[in-house]
C-alpha cells in the first residue's frame, strides 16, 4: 500500500537502534505483517480523519475572522455615526457632512459617494422602522434579491451595500430622523402655541383663562367688554369680584358663580347669563360659555363672553313693541268696526251715487245713486249700466276710456249725460277706481255726483269771465287814454320848461322854471309808477333780453339822483366790483328803473351821511345791487309792509315824505318778471339795506385783457369818507395805479412829502375846507413839487368848471366817480393835454338859479323840415319849438288825412306822427304814407306815443314807422332820434328832384 502521493514519506537509514527491526521485518510472521498492515491502514485512516477537521476548523476560523472583521466594521461604523450625530444641535449640513464622512469610513464607499436629506413640513413614516425613505437623490436605496443594497452614487453607478452596511445607513437614518421629526413637531407646536396664542389676543371675541378660580388670561375683547384699559387690573380676579352682589334672579353671584363652576367641572360645558359690572361700576350683560380645558392633573376653564346687554334691550323693546302693537291692532279693529259702521253710514246718507260695478252691471249701490237717477234701489242693483246709457257708441267709449284710465292704476273722471228713472237726461261726474287694476272690469268703485249745479256754475261763470275780459279791455282802453291824455299835457309842460331853460331868464324867473320842471317829473314819475303797474298787473309788461353796458346804467341810476342830493348834502357813493363782465344780458330800462326807485327812496328819508350803491357778483350770472343809506331806518312791522301797492312804512310817511307807495311794488314785480329777488334790511335809527338780485349772465364774446392805462402811476386821494375813497380807488387800482388815500390835508401833506405823487384827487367838500381852500393850502405847503390836481365836486356845469380852473385845478370829475370818465382823464393829464374848455360828458344839468345855463351846442339840423302831427295843440307848439330850436323848419297837421295832404303839397325831411288821434290815427297814416309812389314812402317816421305799454310801439314799427317816443319827448331823446334819421339822410329838395 503507497502513501499517497502528495505526502511522500521519506527514507530512513538504519542505526543502531533500528537494526533489530529490520531482522523483523524480513523474519516476521504472516501474522505480524498482517498486524502491521491493519494499524498502518488505522492510522492512515486517523490522519485522514485528522486532516478533514483541520480543514473544517481552518475554514470555521477563517468565518469566525471574517465574521469579526464586519462585525468589527459594522461596530466602528455604528461608533462613528453615533458619534456624527451625537451632537443634533448643530446645523443640518453640517450633521448631514459627519454622516457622510462616517458612512465613507464605515461602509468603504469611494469618495464620490454622496446623499442629502429633505426635510418636509409634514413627516410621516411609510414604513415603520426603515428610515432609508428619507433619502433621496442623488442617492436611491433599493433591495435586491441577493439581500444587498445598491446605492446610486452622484456619478449614476450603483455601489452595493452589504446588510451590515444597510444597518449603518438605517441608523442613520433614523439618528436624523429623529432629530428631524422632533424639530418638526417642536416647531409645529410653537406654531400652534403662537396660532392659538394670536388668535386670542387679537380675536374680536371676548375670552378669558379661569386657574384656581381667578382669572389668568384675558384678551382685549374680554378687557373692553368690563371697560379695563390693560389686563394687570383685570387678572388675578375671580368671576364674583366683577359681578354686583346678587344676580337678577336674586341668588348671590359667589355662591351661583361656584355652582356653575361645579357644573362645568361635571358636564365639560355651561352656557347662561351672566350680570357683571364694568371697571366704572354699570353693569353690562354678558351671555357666558364656560368649557372645561384638562392640563394634566389639573382643569383650568376657558370662558368666552358676548355682551347681550343692546341685544336684550332690543328683545325687552321688540317685545314691548309687540304688546304696543297688538294693543293698537285692538284698537285699529275696534276703530275699523266703528269706522265700517260709519262708511256705512255715510254711504247711506251720501248726496253722491255710489256703486260698486262688475262686468258692467251694478253689484250694489247706496241710496245716493237712487236718489240720484230716480230709480228704486232694488232696481238698480243687478242692472246693466246699459240701462243708463241708451246710446251704444257713447256707452263703449265712456267704457273704454274707464277701464284703460284705471288699467293705468290712475282713478277715472269724466262727465257724461245719463238717463234717469223717470226718462229725463241728467249731467252727472263720474269717477271710478278700479279694485284690482289688472282687471278692472272685475270690479271698481263708481262715484257719481250731480253736474248740474257746476255746469251751471261753470256757464255763469264763463259770461263773468267774458264780462271780466270785457272790462280787463275796457280798462286796457281806459289805461291807454289815460295814459295819452296824462302825458300830452305834461310833454306840454316839461317841453316848454326846457325850452325857457334855455332862453335868457332872471334868477327868480329861472328859479321858477327849475322848480316847475321838477314839479313835472316828480308828476310824470307818479304817472309812470301807476301805468307801469297797471301792465305788471294786465301782464303787458315785456321784460327784454338784450345786450348792455352795466357802467351807462349804473350811471344813468346815479344821475336821476345826484343833483337832488347835492342839494341837502348827502354824498352819493357808487362802488362796483371791477371784475364785473362790462357787458351783460338783460333789460337795462328795467334795471335802471329798479336802482332809481332805490335810489329815490334813500334820498327821501336821508337827511344826512351817504347813499351808496354796490354792485358786485354773488354767483357766476347773479349780480346784486344794493341801495345803503344812513336814513331814519324801518322795523321789522314797518318791513312787512314794503314791496306792496299803494303801501309804505306807515301812514305818517306818506305824510311827511309824500309818495305813493308804489315804487318798491314796482321794484319787486320787474324783479319776480326778471326772474330775480328783492329785499331789504334796516333797523330804527340805523338806515337802510335795499337789494336786488338778478340773474344776468355776460355778454357772449371772447374776453378781453384788462388795459392798465395807469399802469405805475402813484395817486393820492384826498377824502374824508374813507367808504367813498375806496369806492374810487378800487377801478384806479384795477387799472394799474398805486393808490393812497389821506382823510385830511395834513395827512396829505405828509404822503405828498413821503413818496411820489402823481395825480391827488381832491373832495370838494372836506369838513375843514373845501376843494378850493385845499388846493390853496397845498400849494403853499408843496409849491412846485405839488402833482396835477383834479377836483372831485358834487356838483358840474360850465361855471364849475371854469371856477376850478381858476384855482390851479387841471380837471373837474363830478361825483359818485364814474370809472369810465377818470381814468381817461387822469390819461390825458398824464400824456399833457390840456383839458380846458372840455365838455364834461355825462355831466348832469346845473339847476343851480345863480348859475347861467350851458350854452347850446350847434345844431347839425339847419335848413331840414319837418312835419308834425299831433291832434293837441299845445304839444304841436312845444313840439314845434324844440325841432326850431335844433334849427329844423316845421310844419303841423291835427290828423293823419291833414298829414297825407300836406306831405303831398310840401317837401318833408321827417315826420313826427302821434299815434292815437281823430280822423285818421297816426297807425292807418303810416301804412298809406308807406304806399305811396316815388321817394315819400320811405320818408323816416318816428312815432310819438303818450301810452306807457308796448301797444302803440309794436303796431306802429309794424305799420313801417322808423322810430319812436314816448311823451313826454326829452329834449335829449329828440336831439338823438334826430341824429339816427337826417344826419344820413338826403335834404327834401333832392329827394323832390329824385321824385
């Protein structure tokens, strides 16, 4: 038997020892050798056997070294990251870096090797106890069959993770996600803490915490509710120290307050009423929900308030309302059971027939309607209203108009003839309401009264309108004689007074004169006051819309009024608002005549002081005038009498002062036709406020820049009425000047030496001198270096002036200053004119008796004829006399037939037609003048009417008349209506020849 062949035994050498073995060996018995045989086959089969566990216990420690190097690695690579994330407070990355490194070391992954964790708001766990979900990409943990984990890398390779190194990764995982789920909920919770902490702090619902009885948390809801202005007075107190000692029900609050508290550590809930007082002891009641709020071993209660205290009111008013009003339903159905008896009553006992119609035909009707149509009550009801109507086509119009009318939900009227019971006819009113106006044949309450007494009425009364229309024209008529037969004579009258004015005349006779023709106009003004306020009254009177200058009518107004106050010493002042637009829409005549009436009236209860007239804008379009005086003043019984016919303050007035008391009427109904408003104020002893307010809107046209013609002139005032000094310097200032005024001479002298001057404006009534002794006193005080002087003077005429020339004055303006006279004047001054011998345009006449009159400026008129035609003589004569004076021949007829006659036998440049005269008025004239062949039909025609309305006027421009005037003619208005028609008109002689 060999030895195997991988352990070859080596060859031993004989010895001493082994000699005797040997000899053995080759003398041995079969026995031995088979001995032999048999142990070396046993110890063969020991070693084999020795051999197998070697290697089995080689194997096993090679397992037991290998089993203890992971386990070696997996406790190293656990130590590590216990130790990575022993410290959780440190900032994730840098958690998260110290896993990775760890993770590196441990596991043996290359270098690339990487993983982020993402943290959510909202952490759940999908699967309890594998916390490797929370690791994203880059990298992805995935099973395998094999039990390995494949992790991909940031470079997209997968490394193999062996279970050891899975547990790593889960340990850390879970290390992370602990710390990760824990600041979550730690954060949510804050977040709920602070929510819910926010949420009763700033909620509007009143809440408060109860610890231990007191209380411990309390918003500001709960705080304005008890009215505590913070929450350390309000904390700290339990529920009965802020509540009266008895509840309303009568139980003292501690001891419900602790029965409630019970009740609520019992139940977990407790809703009821609850009386508290405030911090400044009202009490308020609050509706109180008490929820109980476990915190571990003890329950605090949270208390949530609404103050039911308005609520309850209202619920306590709502129900008293609702006993009020069912106490009045009571009454109202009482009240409506007696009322219904009484309807009844009415109905029964009515004069008017009432029925109640449906489909036509009468439902019911009361005894009225019997009496009415004379028919038996049981008769008519159930009757046909056909019945009453026999004429079908009136019966379906009547029918139709009723029912469209109330389909309309409108009540019908109307009037119809009706046949009665008894086969007469009767005029009756109908008038019917529809019950339901969606069908109103359904049913409708019919009233029906008896017409015959009104129609009647109504024919009475149209012939007593007829008679009132009649007679309204016979006093039309009247009015317009009157009117003609009142102004013929006074024409005569202030015709010839202008005429002596203006011949030679002694100072008494003149005198004579100046009093005779105020005697005329004061005359003319009281015929004019009731003419005028016969056409308001008839309606006649025509209010014009046309363009005007507002300056010529504030003039004109001052003017009927400036020489008169002149007389007895009052000043006259007129102030209006430079901004006013110059040219308005409106009726000047009308406006003119209300500011004359104010203006007159001051000047007869003012005795002294002033009279001013202000004009100035309320609104864009509304100007107001006011009229002031410093006059005897009214009371407030006196003011109620004003603005009313034939009416003054008191009777004695009318005695004292004289006048008819129709000027104010006047004023207000031209105001209330101008769409305006009048009024006044005054007191006793303090004068007067007359106003008026009308709606006039500017002139259409672009609007101009204001000029500055004084631009940078400096001026001086000299006046002792501060009032009429700024009246003055108010256009100057508009106009550019630098204005100063000085109250007496010594303040003008101090100006005068002070700064440049280059005009003063001196009044020629100062109370320590007059104009004349001013300029005096200034010359001796300023010599050569005094400016130009102008004399502001109450007073004009020729004499004047030349007297004021005289005293080294370079101009006279009268006064109230016109804005529109001076500053040209103050131009003229400036650009050195000399204004001597200037006439003075609207200068008011000089009556003074010791001065001589203007002298008469020459005529453009000489050499032209004129034909005039009136049926009385004495205007024929003045008439005459004023067309000589402007240096017209004359001739005269007494009817249109004399007028036709002589225009055929002479040569006319003009005619003057009076209206209203025998024979032939001057209307027909006109129209057969007008007919008439060749040149002489178109010969100017200007009418002279003695009627204070628009009548004669519109019939005779109608007619063809050129012109016209109304008598009595003012010299004036002649001399103008003379300029418009022969200054460009041919000489007679010519338009013969043309002829």
């Amino acid at each position: 038997m060999h030895p195997p062949s991988g352990n070859p035994r080596p060859r031993r050498r004989a010895g001493p020892g082994r000699s005797l073995r040997a000899p053995l060996a080759t003398t041995s018995s079969p026995w031995l050798a088979l001995s032999l045989a048999l142990i070396s086959l046993a110890t063969l089969g020991a070693v084999l056997v020795l051999r197998g566990r070697l290697r089995r216990l080689d194997r096993a420690r090679r397992e037991v070294a290998e089993a203890l190097h992971h386990r070696t690695r997996e406790l190293n690579g656990l130590h590590a990251v216990f130790l990575a994330t022993e410290d959780l407070s440190r900032p994730p990355q840098d958690v998260l870096a110290a896993v990775a490194l760890a993770l590196e070391n441990g596991i043996g992954a290359p270098g690339q090797f990487g993983f982020r964790l993402r943290l959510f708001d909202t952490v759940h766990d999908p699967r309890p106890g594998d916390w490797s979900w929370l690791f994203t990409s880059p990298m992805m943990i995935e099973g395998v069959e094999t039990g390995e984990i494949e992790v991909l890398a940031p470079s997209g390779q997968f490394a193999h993770l062996h279970p050891e190194e899975r547990l790593l990764v889960d340990l850390a995982a879970s290390r992370l996600a602990g710390r990760t789920l824990g600041a979550l909920a730690t954060r949510r919770l804050a977040r709920s803490e602070e929510r819910f902490r926010q949420t009763f702090r700033h909620s509007a619902q009143a809440t408060a915490l109860l610890q231990d009885g007191v209380f411990t948390e309390g918003n500001a809801a709960a705080h304005a509710i008890l009215g505590y202005r913070n929450g350390a007075t309000f904390l700290g107190l339990r529920p009965d120290q802020i509540s009266p000692d008895h509840q309303p029900d009568g139980t003292r609050s501690a001891e419900k307050a602790a029965q409630i508290i019970d009740r609520v550590l019992h139940e977990g809930s407790v809703k009821f009423d609850w009386e508290h007082l405030r911090a400044d002891g009202t009490p308020v009641l609050i509706e109180v929900l008490l929820t109980a709020v476990p915190d571990g071993d003890r329950v605090d209660i949270l208390s949530i308030w609404n103050d039911i205290t308005v609520t309850r009111e209202a619920e306590a008013a709502l129900a008293n309302h609702q006993r009020t009003l069912e106490a009045q339903v009571a009454r109202r159905t009482e009240d409506l059971s007696a009322r219904t008896d009484e309807l009844q009553t009415i109905l029964a006992t009515a004069d008017s027939g009432i029925a109640l119609i449906r489909d036509g035909r009468i439902a019911t009707c009361n005894p009225g309607l019997s009496s009415l149509l004379i028919w038996p009550q049981d008769q008519l009801t159930g009757a046909s209203t056909r019945l009453f109507l026999p004429d079908p086509d009136e019966w379906s119009r009547l029918r139709a108009e009723a029912l469209a009318s109330m389909g309309r939900g409108e009540t019908y009227h109307g009037s119809t003839e009706l046949r009665c019971g008894d086969g007469s006819l009767r005029w009756v009113h109908l008038r019917a309401t529809a019950i339901d106006p969606r069908d109103p044949a359904a049913g409708a309450v019919w009233v029906l009264t008896d017409a015959a007494r009104e129609r009647a009425a109504a024919a009475q009364l149209a012939h007593a309108r007829d008679i009132a229309e009649q007679t309204a024209r016979l006093k039309s008529e009247f009015l317009a004689q009157m009117s003609h037969e009142l102004r013929s004579p006074i024409n005569a009258v202030i015709g010839f007074g202008d005429l002596l004015l203006g011949s030679p005349l002694t100072p008494h006779q003149r005198n004579y004169v100046v009093k005779l023709q105020a005697a005329g106009q004061h005359l003319l003004s009281i015929v004019n006051d009731v003419l005028d306020l016969s056409k308001v009254e008839a309606g006649k009177l025509r209010i014009e819309r046309t363009e005007f200058g507002l300056a010529p009518v504030l003039r004109a107004a001052c003017d009927s009024i400036a020489a008169a106050a002149a007389d007895k010493g009052v000043e006259l002042i007129l102030d209006a608002d430079p901004a006013l637009p110059p040219r308005l829409i409106g009726d000047p005549l009308r406006i003119t005549q209300i500011l004359m009436n104010y203006l007159s009236n001051a000047l007869k209860f003012t005795t002294s002081g002033e009279i001013r007239l202000d004009v100035a804008a309320e609104t864009e379009g509304m100007i107001r005038f006011t009229v002031s005086d410093t006059g005897i003043g009214m009371s407030p019984e006196q003011i109620t009498r004003l603005f009313q016919s034939f009416s003054q303050a008191e009777e004695s007035t009318a005695r004292l002062y004289g006048g008819t008391g129709l000027g104010l009427a006047i004023c207000r109904q031209l105001a209330d036709l101008m769409q305006g408003e009048v009024g006044v104020d005054s007191a006793p002893g303090e004068g007067s406020r007359f106003w008026v307010r009308l709606p006039l809107d500017p002139a259409p046209g672009p609007a101009l820049p204001v000029p500055k013609p004084l631009r940078d002139r400096r001026l001086l005032i000299l006046d002792d009425n501060p009032r009429a000094a700024l009246a003055i310097s108010r256009p100057l200032a508009a106009a550019g000047a630098r204005i100063t005024t000085a109250a007496d001479l010594t303040a003008a002298i101090a100006a005068l030496r002070r700064a440049r001057v280059d005009a003063l404006l001196i009044d020629s009534r100062m109370p320590d001198a007059d104009g004349h002794l001013a300029a005096a006193r200034l010359q001796a005080a300023c010599g050569a270096a005094l400016p130009p002087l102008v004399l502001l003077s109450h007073r004009g005429g020729h004499a004047a002036v030349e007297d004021a020339y005289d005293h080294g004055f370079r101009d006279l303006v009268l006064k109230p200053v016109d804005p529109d006279i001076l500053i040209p004047r103050l131009t003229d001054i400036f650009a050195g004119q000399d204004l001597r011998g200037r006439r003075m345009p609207g200068q008011a006449p000089d009556f003074t008796p010791d001065l001589p009159p203007d002298p008469v400026p020459p005529t453009p008129f000489a050499g032209r004829s004129a034909l005039i035609v009136d049926d009385n003589p004495l205007n024929l004569e003045v008439t005459a006399a004023l067309l000589q004076h402007q240096g017209l021949r004359t001739l005269t007829a007494t009817n249109g037939a004399e007028a036709i006659e002589t225009l055929l036998d002479h040569d006319i440049d003009l005619i003057l037609m009076d209206c209203q005269m025998p024979v032939m008025d001057g209307i027909d004239a006109t129209r057969r003048i007008r007919a008439l062949p060749g040149a002489r039909a178109g010969l100017p025609i200007i009418g002279l009417t003695g009627q204070s309305d628009t009548g004669d006027r519109d019939r005779g421009l109608a007619a063809g008349m050129s012109d016209y005037l109304v008598k009595p003619v003012a010299p004036s208005a002649l001399r103008a209506a003379l300029a418009r028609h022969l200054e460009q008109a041919p000489a007679a002689a010519k338009a013969a020849q043309v002829s």
